[in-house]
C-alpha cells in the first residue's frame, strides 16, 4: 500500500515538470517570432542615420551625405637628416686637482670662486721665509767651493811649470789636479742644491697649469699646508673647448663607423633635458675600442667649442648624432599616417571634396615628418585631422588652419561628436554653391 502511493507521488511531480517546460518552450516560440516584426517597425518609425539635438543627421553615420570636415597638409619633397638620439653626459675636457707640492702656511689666495682663470695665472702663495732662507744657504756654499775650486786651479798650473823645470815631483802634479776635479764635483752638487732651493721658493707661488674654470676653495688662507696633501687647494675644470660622452646601441653602429671611418664630420647637437632647447653643436671626435657586452652599446665622445660656456661639467643632455642625410625623398606628415591590419595607409585627396585610401611604404621618421618610399608623390594632399569618420570615396570638406574656423567647427574635428547644426555658416554657402 505504501510503494503504490509513493510511485502516484514521483508520477505526479514529473507530469508537472513536462507540462511546465511545455510551457516555456511555447513563450520562447512566440518571442522569436514576433521579434522581427518590432523591429521593422521600429526602423519604419525612425529616419536612416542618427541625429543630433537639432534632428538632423550626424555626417560620416548612417546615410548621411554631408562632407565630413578635414585639415589636409601637401606632400612635399627634400632632404631627410637622420638622427640617432642618446642620453649624455658632458665632461670636462681636463680637470686638475690643484695641490701645493711644498709644506707650509697658506698666506695668500688670489682667485675667486668660479672664475675663469688662464694657464700660469697665480692662484696662490705658500709662506716664502723658509725656502728663502734654504736658497741664500745653498748660494753660499755654492760660491765657497767655487772659490776652492779656483784656488786648486791656479796651484795646478803652478805644478805644471815647475813639473816642467824638474823641480817637483809627478806625484805632487797628481795629487793638485785631482784636488780640482774633486772641487769641480762639489761645486756641481752645490750648484744643483741652490737649483733645488730656487725651483722649492717657486712652488710657494702655486699657479693655474690650465685655462678654465676653478671650483670652491678647500682650504682658508692660514691654513698650513703639507705637499702633496690630499685635500686640493681648489679644481680645475677646462670648459673651452668641452666634451659629451654618450652611447648607442650596436644596431645602430653600421652607418656611424662607415662615415667615421671615411674622415667625414658628423655634426652632434646637444639639447637640454626637456628636448625643446638647442644648446651647442659639435663634431663626433673619437670612439671607444670595445663594446661594452653588458649593454651591447658602443662609447662616443663629441667636441664642443663651448665659447658660450652654455654646457657644464657633468651636465646630462640629449645628444642627437647626425649619421646620414637622404637626399630628394618624398615627405609626409606623420601625423597622416594610419595603421592597419593590411599595413600603413593615407586617406589622400581625390579631387577637391572627395578621399581615397592609398596603401604606402614608410621609411626613416622623426616623429613630425616620416619618409614615404612608396605609394605617395610630391604636391599629393592627405588627410591630418577627422579621419576618424572617413571612409574610401568619402566626401570631404576641406577646412584650412589659416582660415578663422569657429569653435563648433574644430569641435567636429577634435571629438566627431558635435551636431551638423553647428556648421558654420561658410559651410552652409559652399553646399549652396554646389548645390
């Protein structure tokens, strides 16, 4: 009695389920069937294209057959410079660490800081007494042994004569001119001490042994001073002329070393940090004997006149190596250029009021110009600005930036969102006119 009554149960439960996805499986039918009639109605309802505030419809959707507006620019022909760019850091050319090669007291200091000096201009002065004192000693004996020297001369000749009558012997000779030559020794040694004493009394006047410029002073006049210490007086950057040390990848290397190698001048301009600055031109002047297999970048180092002093020791700029100029070739604004899936094309002018596409083949780019091997010519007009909205065979209206374009109008070109409403009012005449 319980089995029967639990198999009316289960029986029950799935006549529900049936009769429920019945159900469903209906309403879709219905939905699927009435959907397309909706919405043709919808689009009967609805005029061709999207409109704006004003009704009408925006150009470049739908149906729309208003001209989208454009700024064009002409494709020109010239010369092309090549530029390999690279960060660097100017050196001075020589630095000196300025060192007194005498002990003493600092008495004088005659720079100032950060002035340009010349080279054998005096910088400094140690206490002079001392090596005064030591020169007027060596001069002394000095002249004490020239005297000796004179007195064994003068005996010498003396022996010589008597030697000559028979009245000496030759040991006595001998033994006089021995004594000069020993005199002669003595008196060199002196003459070498005084040198010593005189160049000492020189070097207490410390003097700039290069032209440039001189940093901070480290040392205070009463300050004494040991030679050779190792805290410089004060250093010696030459900034005229003045160098930049920068590096390039070894992709780069092919056209550098050619020209290099050829003796040709490689102009290398220095700019400042923000790039938007021209501070210095100089020539390429040596490279480096090795790659440096961390980086895989080759050293370079440009010659600056600096007359200007526009460039600073230890100074980063950006540094821009002219390799190569390409002679007569076809140049576009970059800005033109579009990417697709089929490669690099242009929305060019086909006529007055309508584009096409062209597919091209770009070459070297500076970022503004780009170099255009293939696809355009010389006097061709492309499209800068609005080609979000164009399509090939597109109408077009050409709106020139010398041209006092109102707001609205550069609006249509910066976002494609405003309104045909908002077209100026030339626009209205030239449709009229082709109209």
């Amino acid at each position: 009695m319980v089995d029967h009554s639990m198999q009316s149960s289960v029986s029950h439960k799935s006549r529900f389920w049936l009769f429920g996805l019945l159900v469903l499986l209906i309403v879709l039918g219905l939905c699927w069937w009435l959907w397309p009639s909706a919405a043709k109605k919808a689009a009967t309802d609805q005029p061709a294209g999207h409109t704006g505030r004003s009704g009408m419809m925006r150009p470049g959707f739908g149906g729309s057959t208003q001209p989208v507006p454009v700024r064009v620019s002409e494709v020109t022909q010239g010369d092309f410079p090549i530029y390999y760019k690279a960060l660097g850091t100017v050196t001075a050319l020589n630095t000196i660490n300025v060192r007194s090669r005498v002990a003493g007291e600092l008495v004088k200091v005659y720079f100032k800081e950060g002035q340009m000096v010349k080279a054998g201009e005096l910088l400094a002065e140690i206490d002079p007494r001392s090596y005064q004192n030591a020169l007027l000693q060596a001069e002394g004996t000095l002249l004490q042994n020239q005297a000796q020297l004179k007195n064994a001369q003068v005996d010498v000749q003396r022996y010589r004569g008597l030697y000559a009558e028979d009245s000496i012997a030759k040991q006595t000779l001998d033994t006089a001119e021995a004594l000069v030559s020993q005199y002669q020794g003595t008196v060199k040694t002196n003459q070498a001490a005084v040198n010593d004493a005189r160049l000492n009394l020189d070097f207490t006047k410390i003097r700039a042994p290069i032209s440039g410029r001189v940093g901070l002073r480290q040392l205070d006049v009463g300050n004494l001073v040991a030679a050779n210490d190792a805290t410089a007086l004060v250093v010696i950057t030459q900034t005229e002329p003045i160098v930049v040390s920068f590096t390039l990848p070894e992709t780069n290397l092919a056209l550098v070393l050619e020209r290099y190698r050829s003796g040709a001048k490689m102009p290398v301009q220095a700019w400042n940090r923000g790039d938007t600055k021209e501070l210095a031109v100089g020539v390429l002047s040596s490279i480096d004997n090795q790659i440096d297999i961390t980086t895989g970048t080759l050293k370079f180092k440009a010659l600056f006149e600096n007359r200007d002093q526009a460039l600073f020791p230890n100074q980063f700029v950006n540094v821009r190596l002219l390799a190569d100029t390409l002679k007569n070739v076809v140049l576009a604004p970059t800005a033109a250029i579009q990417y697709g899936t089929n490669g690099s094309f242009v929305y060019a002018m086909d006529g007055d009021n309508k584009v096409k596409i062209r597919s091209i083949k770009v070459g070297a780019t500076d970022g503004d110009v780009t170099v255009v091997e293939e696809g355009l010519a010389a006097g061709d007009r492309v499209v800068l600005e609005g080609t979000d909205r164009l399509r090939d065979g597109g109408a077009v209206e050409v709106v020139n930036d010398s041209a006092e374009v109102p707001e609205t109008a550069a609006g249509q070109l910066l976002d494609g969102g405003a309104d045909t409403d908002a077209t100026p009012a030339a626009h209205n005449t030239k449709s009229k006119a082709r109209e």
